[in-house]
C-alpha cells in the first residue's frame, strides 16, 4: 500500500509541474506593460496636478515628442489621466493590443472610490519602443 500512494504522488508531481498556463501576451506587450505599471505607480505616488516641473519628473518615461508637446501646453489638471482636478485614487493596467513590434496601445482603468462614490473609466496609453526603451508616446480617451 504504501507503494502505491508513493507511485500516486510521483505521477501527481509530475503532471502537476507540466501544467502551466501559457503567456498569450507578446514580449512587446510585457514590457511595455511594464513601462505603463511603472509611469502611473510614479505618478500616483506624486503630486498628480500638471506643471513644468511634475511634467519633468516624468521625462523619463515620455517620448521627446510628447514631452515636448506637453511642456508647450498650458493645463490645470492631470493630464496623465482624464485631463481634470477631479484625480482618481487607483489604477490598473488592463488589455494590451500590439499595433506593430515596436507599438502598443494598453488599457489603463482609472478609479474614483469614497464614500459616496464608485466610478471607473478606461484610457489608453499608446506606447513606442525607441531602441531598447519602451516610452509612452500618447494617452488618450477611447
């Protein structure tokens, strides 16, 4: 008996560690996935109203076109998320679509929750590889 719950066990590990559920993402889509997860991490974890110098401490993360594009507009509110002083407390990146090897557009889901309210809305983050570095190149309403 106590061979047979042995040889049980085996076959279970076995079978067990061959199962796994496939990435269907594309390379391209992780890492740009990546990319976005670590722009809105920064930018919610900081002062979310526009400026010349929070639009700065975002470089890092934005195409030199939308850098550039941004710096000569003039906002007042986030213009990271839905362009308003009404921020949201969260995010989540959602649905990649891979739009050439070195272009992807993600859904990013925005959150508003308090008290008397629970709201949620979808964005997109178009983003573009540059040599080995993936930036976000646009955001934009659906």
């Amino acid at each position: 008996m106590k061979h047979l719950s042995f040889r049980g066990l085996a076959i279970l590990i076995f079978f067990t560690g061959s199962c796994s559920v496939p990435n269907l993402e594309s390379s391209e889509c992780a890492a740009a996935r990546i990319v976005v997860r670590e722009f809105y991490s920064f930018h919610f974890g900081n002062e979310m109203k526009f400026s010349q110098q929070n639009l700065a401490a975002r470089k890092r993360f934005l195409t030199s076109e939308l850098f550039e594009s941004l710096a000569s507009a003039q906002s007042e509110g986030d213009v990271f998320t839905i362009g308003s002083d009404d921020v949201p407390k969260a995010f989540r990146v959602g649905a990649c679509e891979e739009q050439s090897p070195a272009r992807v557009s993600l859904d990013v889901l925005l959150f508003w929750r308090d008290d008397v309210r629970s709201e949620q809305r979808q964005i997109k983050a178009e983003v573009v590889r540059q040599g080995e570095t993936w930036l976000v190149n646009s955001i934009f309403v659906p």
